[in-house]
C-alpha cells in the first residue's frame, strides 16, 4: 500500500474538487482521484477541433455558491465569470422577443408583444424574488429528516418551519403553487404572449424528462430568479476559458491548500472492511488507505458500483434501483468559420453575446417532449444556443467561433438505442432546426460534435447520462435526495460518504453539495 | 460649450443610452451599453478602446526642459530615458500634491507632460530664466487607452514594434500608416496601451484599431468601467480621491505624496525640486495620513440588507462620496470611492486613514447606508493595488 490519506474524494467532479478543497483546508491530508485526464467532470474544457475550444458538456456557471467563492478564495486562483447578459427567442413569423441586460430595454421589448405582460412581468419578477428568498437558504442548508427524532434533524427543521412561518399566508400559497404545479399552467396565471411563456417555461425542463405541461415542472423556474439574487455578484454567467477552467480554478485551490489531485487514475472499488471504508482500490490493482472516502459519483455509481450492494440495506439499494436518471438532454458543440446570421436579427449584433432559445411556443416544447415520451428524440428539438468565443475571443481563431448547443430532448432510453447512425440523425436534426433561424449555419460548420446521453454517460460516466446526477424532480429533492435517510451526506458505511449532485441540493454548476459534504464530514468525525 | 474628443465622430453614435458626463471640460461617454458591466469585463477578459483626450498634454522642448520637469516633479528626471514614461505627483513648496500624471522622454530634449488638471500656469512659474519651450498640445492630439490581456495581440496585427515594448516605455511608429506614440502605460492596471494621434488623424485610428481589434472581443469602453478598473488597481484620481493642493480651499484638503501612496516617488536623493524640504521633514517624521485599500467584509455587509429582508445591494457602478471610517467606535479616517469588483467578488474601497490605523490587516469599519440608515460594515485594511496581474508587466 502506498502513503495513507485522511480522505480521498473519488472524481474529480467540481463537488469533489469542492469537497476536497474544504477538506483540505481544514487540515486533512486529501487525494482527489480522477478516471480521465483532466479534473471537472462535466465541467471541461476540450479543444475537440484543433484551435477550437469547447465547454463539451456543462456551459454555463450557474448559482455557483457566493460563499464557496469566498470561503475557497477562487478569485485568487482565477475565478473569471463573463457576464452572459441577453436572451432572444426567434419567432417563426420571422420576429423574435429578447430579453436584454437593462430592465427597462426589456419591458419596452415586451411591450411590443404584449403590454398586459410586459406590465405582469415586473410583478412575477417580484413574486418570484420573494420565492427565491424563500428556497434560497435551504441551498445551504443540510437537509432535515422531517421522520428523524435526531437532535440535528429536530433542530434543521424547526429553523425551516420557522422560515416557512415567516413567509406569511400569501407567499407560502404562491410557494406550494410552484412546487406542484406544471410550469405551462404557473405561467398561464401570468402571461398572454406565447414565447414568453414558452422560454420562461424552458428553465423548468432543462435535465429532466418532464414537458412544460408535466406537473411539477414549475419550481424550476425559480432557480432563474435565484440566480438574480445573486445577479451582482455574478455568480452567474460564462466562465473565461469555459467551465473546465471553472474545475481548474477550484483544482487550483484544493491544491494551495494541501490536497493531492491524480488524474487519469480510475477507482476500482472501495475498500470496506467491517462496515468501515479503509480506503480505495484502483483500476491498476493499487491500494490506497484512508479513514474516509467521499464519493463525488452520482448515486447508482456510489451505492452499487464502487460497492458491493450486499454491504448496504435493502431499501437503500431500492431506493437507489427506483432513483430517477433518465438523461433526457443532449450537446451539439460547433466550431464555426463565422458567425451565424439570424432572419430575426441579420448581422452581428448584441444578441449574438447571449443566449438564444430555441423555445418559439409551449407547445412546440410539449410535442418536443411528446417524441421523447415514445422514445424518440424531439424532431423539433427545444435548444439553449450560445456563442461562447463571443463572450471569451479566446475560445476560438480570432474570427471564427464556437457554438455550443444544448438540446432536450434525446432520450437515454431510444428505440432500439443510440448508434452512430442516430447519433448524426440527431446531430443533423439540430443543425436544421437552427437553419430555420439562421440559414447559413449549415455553410459555417468546420466540425461538428453530436453527444448523446449515451455519450455523456461513455465519457463522464454519469449514469444514463443526466447532467444533474440524477433528476431534479419534487421526489428527489431535499431530504430525499438521493433516497429519504440518507440525505446528510453519509452513507451506511462507516467513513464512506457522498458529495455529488446527487444530494442536496443537486445540480448545475453550484458546489454546495461539495461544500456541505464537507462540513458535514468535518462536523462529523471531529 | 463643453468640447468633444477627436474621436467624437465615431464615439457619440455608439453611446446608446446618452449617458455622457463631464470630464476636464469635454463631453465624454460614461458608457456605451446602459451599463457598464460588459466594458469592464473586457477591461480584464479582452481589450477596451478608452477615449482619454480630455487629459492635458504638454510639448516641452529645449535644453531646460528637463530642468523644468525636475525642478517640478518629485521624481529624478536625470534617470529618465528617452522612450522612457515616469508616472509621477508634483508638490507646491509646501510638499502638498498639484497634481499627478505622466512625463515621457520622447527624444533627447523633447519630453510630453501629462495631467489630470490644466498646469499651463504653474509650467511657465517654474519655467522662469530657463531655455524651454512650452507647447500645450491637449487640443491637438487624441489619446486612446487600449486595455486589456489582448491589447498587445490586437496592437500586433498594425504593428511590429509593440512586440518589445517594455512597462512604462513608450514608442514613435505607425499605424495603418498613421504617425502615433504608443506607450505602454494605462490607468485599468492591466496590460495596456496609451496611443497618441494628431487630432485630424484621430477617426483613421480609432477605424484602425476597431477594425483590428474585431477577432479580439475589443470593446469602446466609458468611464464607468474605467473607474472600476482604476480602483482594482489602486489608482487615484484628482477630485476624487484627493483635491490639488491648488483648489483646496482649507489646509485640511491638501495631501502630500506620502498621503496619498506616492512616497514611493518621492525621491530622496535629486537636487532641488519644489517641496523637497517639507518632503525631507515629512519622511522623517512619518506621514500623518495613509492612503489605503480597504476589503469590505461580506458577511457583515450582507447582514446589513438580511436585517431588512433585502438581498445585499451591489452597484456596478463605482461610488465616488466621502464615507467615514471607524475603528473601535472612532473616526480614523474617510473613503473617497469605491466598488464592488465583479473579478475580485468583493467590495472595495480607496481610503485615507490617520496614522498608526493604516497598517495592512488593521480591522476598521466602513460606514454604509441600507434602507435610509446609516451602518458600518466590517472591512480590513489592504496594501494597493487590489489587483496586479502579472501580464501587466511581462
């Protein structure tokens, strides 16, 4: 056996990178152990075409924690993010509706559509501020088991109930309507204007397998507006150097403070003896010992790959065979000789810097996700575009480009599985959907990469491919995130833990599950 | 009438939300987009095209010239090369700031002044009985701050004589044909260029650079991110952060070098110069005032809006008001402007601090208003500049 650690963090995910940068601050003697060559998990940067520059998977920062940012000090190790500042939806009558970084050049923009929506969207903004006050500080919080006589659990829920009390009687009305409802009909409450509503609705599908009609689909509409209540603070936008330099960034930190990254060294296992992780043992027959092993995997890869299920009650491993994956997104990344020409919008212009949605009503988004609920990815496919190198000119040669295309939906489970052939079906169905917005897109292409769910699962290994480690749906959130019990971050082995998005609170470029892990495991072996 | 930069023609029609202000008498952009937020970025991510003409430029020529500028500035001019810049303050007799600025060695007995104020007067007082020419050139060129991690490439597609050029060394080439003096000098603490054009050349280049710049992610930047940049790198500004001891009205305003973090060039070895006895006497005894950073605390400054149920407030645009300093329930000083940094993820601000509470480290408190009532918020005292990214100088 080689040199013993008091914690090793397996993946090199940016939780991982997290977990083990707090860790390590805190005095432990950390190994981070990654199967590829390079640290961020679904947060990299590849240069897949010569020049090219591509954040493959995850492309935006979003919500990362303003106290992760501080309490990690990444400015210091080269925490850069970009402000990503508009959103236009281009129109099928050859319109668009944008959406612009001055609050009053958006309501004029609206205004033009629709001045009874223009007028509800500055009183929605302040409902939803107020909702995402309310849900904001449970991201920091380790979740309650409201089933738990436990002291901690006790305590964890008297300070919710507490905050929920505060809330009053109408707000916590509006709160219950968004975790049940379907974020179609949330929005119909609101908003007349269909592609308003549609794009809105859009940040309520992103990673999961629901439609803008399915119930439940609502609640995700607030990570938007908790992402403006950090909106100064930018926690929010594009990173420089895409998201790999994001993981590299916290690399960077976890290193300063004594942490030990290896890549391109798979996990095998994890060592268990009597009930207790003694350490990890890796691909090439290496073992390494260590008190505690955290795990940075998603939830299936954690319970019943890096251990023997048998180690591990029943209903947890059931709880873990029900856990909902269903990756339901794919990316179509571009390299581009030039820049895309909009029928809505020709030449370049501001809105080439953001975002573009490919959402022109709800119910283009419904049938998108009518094909996938038969297993078939969505002929017309709902697209989040952005022109990375706009924002970051050294993402791409000096005047030419990347384009990185998130689409939903491409279901893990397709008919007769994904094969090359579907694969470029797939990629050939989201270039001609984007002509229809840009017709000389097609003419600009130099290289085209086409990720599937099944590719995001083959390289990063998260399972069936969801980005988020799993879904962010009602019944896998909070005190059931993963499985209900083993919400706090440990598991039932003794020194094996979980830092992943595949706890609380989960999902997008955020790092509390690392950091929470973390505290968790410092306050918990003290 | 207020003036217009040379580069007004192509400037004004960019300036989408008409957010003008006054700069040394000129009409200038505060910013282009209606707000600021996208200029800074490229401050530090690409390249900005700052318009800067409004600054006063002086042509001084002839034997004395360098008698002028050393009998004015506090600086040893006998050590300036030519193609040499010095950023400098100059003193009245009693050791107080006029003024600070750059002097450039642009050959052996022709060197350019420049300041933030008109220093025409003071110039021919001290130019008495010496062999100097006085030329004031503000009018006559335009002056262009390129800036940012991508200046130097954009500056290499028109030129080749950039590639070398050293931290504070300037360089006489073209540009597209266009005669201009680029020295490598700026006010974002970044790497940058200052590139100076005669007027009537002034649209050429600024098409030039645009043009060049177009792959670069180059963006015209105002003002207001300009004094984002300048507070990251711990960079005063007349009539901000201090008043010229020609203005101040009461004793009181005046700062000498080692007041405002310009002792550093205050030189103690050069013959006479204006102030050099007050200087001497002040160095040995220790400034009464320090002029520092200070890092607001973030926790204590969010716990200041969560008391009010409010999200903590941030501005992306710099303050420039007085607000009082505390320590242990004391006034020990005041700050002049500052900024939350979107790169650094904190709230700074430039401050002037009595002696012995400027120490870096020191624990002060900085006085805020949340919801129409006046806090403190906990803040640390730190060594300028908060920003200094090595590229500035490699």
């Amino acid at each position: 056996m080689s040199a013993r650690f008091d914690a090793i963090v397996v993946g090199g995910g940016h939780n991982g990178l997290v977990a083990a940068a707090y860790l390590a601050r805190a005095g432990r003697k950390t190994l981070v152990l990654e199967r590829r060559p390079l640290v961020g998990g679904a947060a990299v940067t590849e240069e897949i075409f010569p020049g090219f520059k591509f954040s493959v998977f995850s492309y935006v920062v979003s919500l990362l924690r303003p106290e992760i940012i501080r309490e990690l000090e990444l400015p210091r190790h080269g925490l850069q993010i970009l402000p990503l500042e508009s959103t236009i939806t281009p129109l099928d009558n050859g319109d668009y509706l944008g959406s612009w970084a001055d609050p009053d050049e958006t309501r004029r923009e609206l205004c033009r559509h629709s001045p009874r929506d223009a007028d509800a969207a500055v009183i929605f903004g302040r409902l939803m501020h107020h909702m995402a006050m309310a849900v904001k500080p449970i991201l920091g919080m380790v979740p309650p088991d409201p089933a738990s006589l436990a002291p901690s659990d006790l305590a964890g829920l008297l300070k919710l109930g507490g905050h929920f009390r505060s809330l009053g009687a109408e707000r916590f009305h509006a709160l219950h309507k968004l975790m049940t409802m379907a974020s179609a009909d949330y929005l119909d409450e609101w908003f007349e204007f269909g592609p308003l509503k549609a794009t809105k609705s859009a940040s309520g599908i992103i990673g999961t397998f629901l439609g803008p009609r399915s119930p439940g689909s609502a609640y995700v509409l607030l990570h938007h507006y908790m992402g403006e209540l950090d909106g100064a603070f930018r926690a929010w936008g594009f990173h420089k150097g895409g998201t790999g330099a994001i993981s590299e960034t916290i690399a960077r930190a976890a290193r300063a403070s004594g942490a030990e990254i290896r890549t391109g060294t798979a996990v095998e296992r994890v060592l268990v003896r009597g009930g207790r992780a003694t350490g990890v043992a890796l691909a090439s027959g290496e073992e390494i010992a260590a008190d505690l092993v955290v795990s940075g995997l998603d939830p299936r890869l954690t319970f019943t790959r890096l251990v023997d299920p048998k180690e591990l009650p029943g209903d947890l491993v059931e709880g873990v065979r029900r856990y909902k994956f269903r990756g339901s997104s794919g990316k179509v990344n571009l390299a581009l000789s030039g820049l895309p020409e909009f029928t809505c919008l020709p030449g370049p212009g501001p809105h080439l810097r953001g975002a573009i949605s490919i959402s022109p009503s709800i119910e283009y988004l419904e049938r998108a996700y009518d094909d996938a609920k038969y297993g078939e990815f969505s002929r017309h496919p709902y697209m989040d575009v952005v022109i990375p190198s706009m924002i970051d000119p050294g993402m791409a040669p000096p005047g030419q480009h990347v384009m990185s295309i998130f689409v939903q939906y491409a279901p893990y489970q397709l008919n007769g599985g994904w094969s090359d052939a579907k694969r470029e079906a797939f990629g050939d169905t989201v270039v001609k959907t984007l002509a229809r917005y840009a017709p000389n897109i097609e003419s600009l292409i130099l290289h085209r990469q086409v990720l599937t769910p099944a590719d995001i699962e083959r390289i990063t290994g998260l399972s069936e491919g969801n980005i988020f480690q799993g879904e962010l749906v009602l019944q896998q959130l909070f005190f059931l995130r993963p499985v209900p019990r083993w919400a706090r971050y440990r598991t039932p082995i003794h020194g094996y833990w979980q830092c992943g998005a595949g706890t609380h609170p989960g999902g997008g470029i955020m790092g509390a599950s690392g950091r929470l892990a973390a505290q968790e495991i410092l306050g918990g072996v003290r | 009438m207020l003036k217009t930069s040379p580069f007004h023609a192509r400037t004004a029609p960019l300036v989408r939300a008409q957010t003008w202000r006054r700069w040394a008498g000129y009409q200038m952009a505060s910013a282009y987009d209606p707000h600021p937020d996208r200029e800074y970025a490229a401050v530090r991510n690409a390249a900005a095209l700052l318009d800067v003409s409004p600054l006063y430029k002086y042509r001084l020529t002839g034997r004395d010239a360098v008698r002028l500028l050393d009998r004015m500035i506090t600086r040893d001019m006998t050590r300036l090369a030519v193609g040499q810049v010095y950023y400098t303050p100059w003193c009245d007799g009693a050791g107080k700031v006029i003024d600070d600025g750059t002097v450039s060695r642009l050959a052996e007995s022709t060197y350019r002044l420049t300041s933030a104020d008109s220093s025409l007067r003071w110039l021919h007082m001290n130019a008495v009985g010496l062999d100097v020419g006085i030329e004031d050139v503000s009018e006559r060129l335009g002056t262009l701050a390129l800036q940012g991690p991508l200046a130097r490439a954009i500056l290499e597609r028109l030129t080749s004589d950039v590639a070398k050029l050293k931290y504070f060394r300037l360089v006489e080439t073209t540009l597209r044909g266009i005669p201009v003096t680029i020295s490598r000098t700026g006010y974002t603490g970044d790497l940058g260029y200052e590139i100076w054009v005669e007027a009537l050349q002034a649209e050429a280049l600024w098409d030039a650079l645009i043009e060049a710049g177009a792959g670069y992610g180059l963006t015209p930047a105002g003002v207001w991110a300009l004094d984002i940049a300048r507070i990251e790198a711990g960079l005063i500004m007349l009539d901000v952060d201090y008043f010229s001891s020609h203005h101040a009205l009461i004793e009181a305003r005046k700062s000498s070098p080692f007041e405002i973090n310009l002792g550093w060039a205050v030189s103690a070895a050069k013959g006479p110069f204006n102030g050099r006895r007050a200087l001497a006497a002040e160095r040995a005894r220790g400034a009464a005032w320090g002029f520092v950073g200070l890092e607001v605390d973030w926790p204590s400054f969010e716990r200041l809006f969560v008391a009010h149920g409010l999200p903590p407030h941030l501005s992306n645009v710099a303050w420039r008001t007085s607000a009082p300093v505390y320590r242990e329930g004391n006034q020990i000083g005041y700050a002049t402007s500052g900024c939350w940094s979107p790169l650094l993820k904190q709230s700074l601000a430039l401050a002037h601090l009595r002696a012995p509470h400027f120490a870096p480290g020191t624990p002060v408190e900085l006085e805020i208003t949340v919801e129409h009532r006046r806090e403190r918020a906990r803040a640390t005292v730190r060594k300028l500049p908060f920003f200094d990214p090595e590229r500035k100088k490699a």
